[in-house]
C-alpha cells in the first residue's frame, strides 16, 4: 500500500505510540456510564492519486476511537470501515442506515476521506450546497449521507470529511505534492487533554465539519500526512494549546484546527511555490487558492430551539441588537446595525425554515430580509442588509447553536458569519454597521435572542 518502506515504518511506529496514549488520555464520567460511540470510516484508497493518503486518513481514526477504551469505562461502540473497492454510494448509504442506535446515550461519527465537490444546482436551499462525494461507481450526496446517519435517533452525529469542496466536477488536488514529513509531526504522541470524552461521549447534538471552505481544494501530501485537515485534527487532540479546557465544546475545538489547517497550508503551500517541486497544473492550483479553512455545514449543541416566535436578536459581545434603521421610503439596501434595546419593531424578527437548520429572517417592521450582499472574490466585510424576497442563497442563514441561547448566523450562500465588528468603541457606540466574515471564534459573531 505505501511506496516506500522507510515511511510505512515511520507510520506504524506513530500510530501504535498514538493509540497507548490516546487510550489512557480520557476517563469517563459516572454520568457518561451508558454511552457509547460507534465509528463509520469511508475512504476511497484506491485512488491512483491520493488513495494511500487517505489509508492513513482512516488509520488515524482507527487511533481515535481506541481512545475512548477509558479507565472508567470502555466507550467504544461499533468501528465500521468501508474502503477499496467497498466505497461506493450504495453501500455507504446502506451501512449508515445500519449503524446502531441503541438508545438517547448512543453517539455516531462518521468520518469520509475522498475527491468532492459541490453542484449549487444539486444542494437548493439545503446547508451543503450540493456538496458530494466522488467514490467509485457514483456521486455521494453529502445530504443523503447525513439523512442516512438518522441523527435525529442518536444523543450526538458528527460528520467530519477531508476532500475538496470546489465547484462542479470532483478535481483531485495535490496527488503530487513532496512527501516529505512536515515539521512537528514526530511531536504527535503526546496528548495532554481528555478531548475524546469532551467531544464524544458529554457532548450531545449535531456536528457536520468539512475540511475545506467554499472554493477550496482540500490538500494531501503522501502517505504521510495524508490530508492536511486530517493531520491538524488529529495533531489539536494530541497537541492542543493551553487555552483548550478538558470540557471544550466542538465550535472551540474546531476553531483551533481552523486556525491551525490555515497556517499549516499557507506555510506548506508558500514552499512548495518557491522551490517549484510539483507539476505546472497542482503550481496553478496552489497559487490560485490562498487559504484552506474547515467549515461547518452543521453545528447544534443541545435541543434544538423553538423558533416559532418573534425574536430580539442581541450580540453576545456588545450587547446591542440587530436593528434594521428606520429610513423613509423604506428602500432595499438599508445597512443592518448594531443598537442599544429599544423595544420596537424593527429589532424584531421572525424565522422561515426553508430547510432542516436553514432559515430567512424577516424583519417585523420593513418586511425586508436579512440578506448578505454578493461581492466578486467572496471579501470579509461584505455588507449585511435588508431587501426584498428574491428566494436567492444569500438570503439563507444557516443556524448554529454553540451553546444554549447562543447562536451564529452563517450565510448559506457567502459562508461569511454574521458579526458585530469592533469599531474601536469596544461595543459602546450605537449604528456600529454589521458585516460578515470567516468564522474567528469570537463572542462578535454570537448571537443571543429573546423572546417577544
């Protein structure tokens, strides 16, 4: 499987250190006595280009659940691998409708390493927009494998893929790339935090991550790291920063694998242009995408909430409300800001699902919808306004709710988040205007709401 035996040595030697480690890096608690985690792996290694990058991919799962065998509790439910030849759609659906359900406490992860795309005209107003899996024998719609997962039977479903999430057709990026190992990989036996229990076994909702953003190529290098996303997820379980607490919560753990994936790729990617050392074809991929960021396509921590109400729509940081100003005439194109509590209409808001966790927001007062302006190049800082229904993407916000009563507003078509940006006034200042960036972590692009 591997093409020199010096980096398959290289490789059993950190997975069989990674897996002592990991194993006795989580103790569960009483509380956590019932659960159990079942693993889904799909990979397809028999990609001529990337298959024995996406075999470690899958290796490395492997390692993460052996690391719920916990000294208070063996956590491990079922492991399932599909790989090979074994990795078309029809069997992944069918074994993703099989994969157990015991009871409340049950909790799935899923985890696909493969080429994938997306076709807008395939996704609707669905929160992957149209993002799919090319395996062996057809296209996996992301979507269907999630209703597959059935999470709505389980305390927790997390999806976590590593492929590209490009427009169109399915492109395999950086087959060619050097397979020298990057620096600090040798450091990756050291876990110092109990983030399986954390994030497998406490943690209770609906978790769906992809390895790359909007437009993006996810990146593989070898056998050895395999995907880039894959390697800096596994490397914040075994090395995560002194600000990662044994009870993190799934938006802060992925915030820091965003941050990392980005500055790994941006230093890897600026090496590999300077010496020239891929083909002319990965050169001009390289060159042309200047950043790789994980991105949620789903993210519920809890019950889900009743959005059934109207709703004030407070900013966790500063306080202030998403207010739409009152201009006469009332024309399109009115920039949403930030203002004290006034208790009127127009900071007032009402929810439209128009699919499972996607929704309009409609203010009460101008009838106008929350619509995030569509500007070449996809800028952060894009403005955020009110205007007409045009039953457009950019006017559907995916909902994310990271904590109870606490929400982040994605934009389904941008991918930008709705933020309160610090004018310099540290939240004091009224008519602050409110735009939208890549996801930072930052209590600026939490949002609270309150009941009419």
């Amino acid at each position: 499987m591997y093409r020199k035996g010096i980096v398959m040595s290289k490789q059993v030697s950190w997975v069989a250190t990674l897996v002592v480690l990991l194993a006795c890096g989580a103790r569960a608690d009483a509380a956590d006595e019932n659960s159990k985690v079942h693993f889904l792996l799909v990979g397809d290694t028999k990609d001529n280009r990337i298959g024995t990058g996406i075999g470690n991919n899958l290796d490395v799962f492997r390692v993460l659940h052996a690391s719920l065998d916990m000294e208070e509790g063996d956590k491990r439910g079922k492991l399932v691998v599909i790989d090979g030849t074994k990795a078309k759609a029809k069997d992944v659906l069918a074994t993703a409708e099989a994969m157990p359900t015991d009871d409340e406490n049950t909790a799935l992860v899923c985890y696909v390493t493969c080429h994938g795309a997306y076709d807008e005209k395939r996704g609707g107003a669905d929160p992957t927009n149209g993002h799919f899996f090319a395996l062996p024998g057809g296209d996996l719609m992301r979507a269907d494998l999630w209703k597959a997962l059935q999470p709505e039977k389980r305390r927790l479903t997390v999806l976590i893929t590593d492929t590209c999430n490009s427009p169109g057709e399915a492109s395999p990026a950086a087959g060619s790339v050097p397979e020298r190992l990057p620096p600090g990989f040798e450091n990756m036996d050291k876990p110092k935090r109990k983030l399986a229990r954390a994030l497998f076994v406490r943690a209770s909702g609906v978790v769906d991550v992809s390895g790359s953003s909007k437009n993006e190529f996810g990146w593989f290098q070898g056998p050895l790291p395999g995907g880039w996303f894959t390697y800096q997820l596994v490397n914040a379980f075994c090395n995560p920063p002194e600000t990662i607490r044994e009870d993190v919560q799934w938006p802060d753990f992925v915030q820091v694998v965003a941050d990392r994936t980005s500055k790994f790729y941006q230093t890897q990617r600026q090496k590999i242009i300077d010496n020239r050392e891929v083909g002319e074809d990965t050169l001009k991929q390289l060159t042309g995408q200047k950043d790789q960021r994980p991105q949620f396509f789903r993210l519920r921590l809890g019950k889900a909430a009743d959005l059934s109400s109207e709703f004030y729509i407070r900013n966790a940081w500063s306080g202030k409300q998403l207010d739409y100003p009152a201009i006469e005439g009332n024309p399109d194109g009115a920039h949403l800001q930030a203002y004290r509590y006034n208790g009127q209409t127009n900071q007032l808001w009402s929810f439209e699902e128009v699919s499972p966790g996607v929704y309009r927001l409609q203010n009460n007062w101008s009838k106008k919808l929350m619509d995030n302006a569509v500007i070449e190049g996809n800028p952060d800082g894009s403005k955020v306004h009110g205007f007409k229904l045009n039953n457009q993407t950019n006017q559907m916000w995916v909902l994310e709710q990271v904590a109870p009563n606490e929400f982040r507003f994605q934009n389904l078509y941008t991918r930008k988040y709705l933020e309160n940006p610090n004018d310099g006034s540290d939240g004091k200042n009224d008519e602050v205007k409110l735009n939208a960036y890549t996801m930072n972590g930052l209590r600026s692009q939490i949002w609270t709401l309150k009941e009419r």
